[in-house]
C-alpha cells in the first residue's frame, strides 16, 4: 500500500527554492529539515538558522552564493533544536562571527547538554525512529515538517557556541538592518524571534509551521507548555506582520492571511486544553479523552493544522501527563501487572498462544491492525509464539505507517517493522 496520499501532498511545502522575501531578505526553503533565512548588508550578512547538517548549510551557501558573495558575520539561533543550529560552521567558513541566542539557550536534544543525566540511548534510539532515519526515501515521505531526502552528512557537527545571549526584548542594529530580537517561549522555553519592522517580516523559529504543533513529540520531550505556546500566538501577532518567515515549511504572505493563522493555531492549542481538561474533570483517562478529542470543524479543515507533524491525540496525553502526571486516577493503575504477567493471564483466559495469534492474524486481515499488534505484543511479552507473533506486528506495523498522515508516527512506524524484522 502506499503512503497516505495527503502526506505525500505536504511534500509541497518543501519545494525546495531560494524565496525572496524582499530586497535583500531570503529564506532557504526545502534543502534540509529547516529554513536558512539570510539578511543581506552592504558589507556582510545575517544568518537565522542553519540546518541540521553541514552537507545541508553547504548546498544552501553555494546556491546562495549567486545572490550574495558577501560574508556571514551574524549568525542567529532561534532555539536550541538540532535542526537550527548545526550548520553554523559552514556559514562562519572559517571566520570568528557572532552567534546570538537566548540566555536560556539549551537543547532538550541528546548530548548538547552533557550535564543533565539524560536518557541518551533511549533518546537516540526513538528519535531515529521518530525522523525516520535509516530508511529509505520510498518510505520516508517526509519529516511533517521538512522533506525525508534531505542530505544526513555532518549531522550535529557544525555547532558554534553563541557569542551574544540576549535574555530580554533587544533593539539590534546589524549589518544597516534595525532588528528587535524577542524571547518567545513556544515549542521551546529557549526561543529567540526575529523582527524586521522595515518590512514587516518576523522569523518565528518554530512556533509556527504548515503543521498541527508538536505539542508532544514522540522521540520523547519534556512537558511543553501549552499554555505557554499559545501566549506566544498573541506575541507574534501583536508585531501585525506581513511576511512571516517561519523555521519550517513555507514563508506565509498577507497582514490578514498570517493573523488568521496564527489565531487558528493558538486556538486549536486552547482547544486541546480545554476539551482534555474537561475529561480530566470528568474523570477520565488520558486515552479515553485524546480518542475522542476532534477539533471543531472551521479549526479542523485549516491545511495548516493538518497532523503531518504534530498530533491531536498525543498533544492531549501529554496535557494530562505535564499537569496531573502519570497516574490516570483509576485506583487499579496504583498496582497494574507488569506487562509479561498480564499477557500470561490473558493468553490463559483466551485459549492460548494459538488462539491468540489466530485472533491477531484475523484482526490484521480484518483491517484492525491495531487490536492484531496488541494481540502480539501480549504474545511476545509471555514469549509465547514470539516468531509468529513479530511477523504478524511487523505487516500491521507497515499497514498502520501507510494509513496515518503523521509523519513521525509513520517513520516511527516503519523503522520499528524493520528493528524487528532484525530480530529475525
Ligand atoms: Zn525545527
């Protein structure tokens, strides 16, 4: 089966070009999971961004070569995210140039910060999943938010400390441009927002992209505050831009087009709090409330909350778990069975490991691939079955990965069918 035909769509989004957003202002659209936007001076130029890898920033400065052979004596972080701060090196050829960011400048991403005693493995293994890295580009649509054959040479590598940590709202004068650099908490605590108001552009890092929010992605993230992020709405409004450049996807035109995306946006995050709030009040379960959560339809039918990146569902479970944790307030959760014990009682109570793989083989064909995967995790938790049973999640893996628009649920997806086809 192929890939969800509206995923493959948002392969638009990517296109990859050099926009010109006026004279002297740029933005690298499409050559790797982010943008690279360049303010061109008499004498020099300000970078905001820089992609996830060197191979990446290498294409985009060569192409961007034929506009500008000035040099880069500015380069802009608008948060800590990989994906913004690794090509920096290959902008900086060599030279000593300033890097602002945030004072609170600090990645949630593994092995930036070697002081926190983070789950590296843990982290490394599900965010290789969750980018789909490994695969190959059939199928690997794309990121959500980036395109999937993007080069991977020098991920990481090109990173250069900030020079300049700017901890309040900043007038900034670089290169003849007049910039107000503001913090923006959104996606991340640690955004930094760039604004032109000689043309009206604001660089909005990640706060907004053609995507629902990532209000949780599943590589595995701290709480985002999503109270928080939907302030930010408000915040970036508030400059009443006419062109905002965002860290992902394309460049959004028009006073009046960028207002109502950004009102819609902050409004589909108020919504998942107030709807998962309200189920929380009612004493339901984080599953129960995010299965039911739908947004309302004028929110629901915008191409930009599609869930090609962020996700409805798991943006709810995380509200429930970042403000009550991770207790579901059912009494019989205080003590559940492990996994492996409950799977011995429940394959027991079925019949036995060939009922119960009976039953998956017939949920898969029956176009119930998820109940068909809990079928066989319960069989490979008792080692029961084991062989037969991955065989079975790893089809139902491939059929779910197919029928979802979740970009990272897809990759997730296919590269754990390929983790366990290595099983053997
Ligand atoms: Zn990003």
């Amino acid at each position: 089966m192929p890939a969800h035909p509206d995923l493959t769509a948002q392969n638009a989004q990517f296109m990859k070009k050099i926009h010109k957003l006026a004279d002297n202002v740029y933005s690298a659209v499409g050559y790797a999971a982010s943008n690279v936007h360049f303010l061109v001076g008499e004498t020099g130029v300000v970078v905001i961004d820089t992609t996830e890898t060197t191979q990446a920033a290498t294409n985009i400065l060569t192409d961007f070569r034929e506009i500008s052979d000035l040099p880069v004596n500015t380069i802009i972080y608008t948060h800590s995210h990989r994906d913004h701060i690794s090509g920096a090196a290959v902008f900086a050829e060599g030279r000593d140039v300033e890097i602002i960011a945030a004072d609170n400048f600090s990645s949630d991403l593994v092995g930036l910060d070697e002081t926190r005693p983070a789950p590296n493995a843990a982290l490394m293994a599900r965010t290789k999943r969750q980018f789909g890295i490994t695969l190959n580009d059939n199928e690997r649509v794309n990121l959500g938010l980036g395109p999937g054959d993007r080069p991977m040479k020098g991920m990481g590598a090109g990173y250069i400390e900030p020079t300049l940590r700017v901890s309040k709202t900043t007038k900034l004068a670089r290169e003849g441009f007049e910039l107000e650099l503001a913090k923006a908490p959104g996606e991340t605590p640690d955004h930094l927002i760039v604004w032109w108001a000689a043309e009206r552009i604001l660089f909005s890092g990640d706060n907004f992209y053609h995507a629902f929010p990532n209000l949780y992605a599943i590589r595995g993230t701290p709480y985002r505050d999503f109270d928080t992020w939907a302030d930010a709405m408000d915040q970036l409004m508030a400059y009443a831009p006419e062109i905002l450049a965002p860290g992902h996807t394309q460049p959004v035109f028009g006073a009046e087009v960028i207002k109502t995306a950004l009102t819609d946006y902050r409004d589909a995050i108020r919504f998942v709090v107030s709807e998962t709030v309200k189920g929380m009040n009612a004493g339901l379960d984080p599953i129960t409330i995010a299965a039911a959560l739908k947004l309302p339809e004028e929110l629901a039918q915008k191409p930009y909350l599609q869930e090609f990146y962020g996700h409805i569902g798991y943006a709810s479970q995380a509200y429930f778990a970042g403000t009550l944790g991770w207790f579901d307030g059912n009494p019989t959760s205080l003590g559940r069975l492990p996994a492996a014990q409950e799977a011995e009682r429940f394959i027991a109570l079925a019949g036995g490991p060939d009922a119960v793989l009976d039953a998956a083989q017939s949920a898969l064909e029956n176009t119930d691939a998820q109940w068909a995967m809990e079928l066989c995790d319960r069989l490979i938790a008792a080692e029961k079955n084991v062989k037969p049973a991955r065989a079975i999640k790893i089809n139902a893996l491939r059929t779910v990965a197919d029928a979802t628009i979740n970009a990272p649920t897809r990759n997730y997806y296919l590269l754990s069918a390929r983790e366990l086809e290595e099983l053997g």
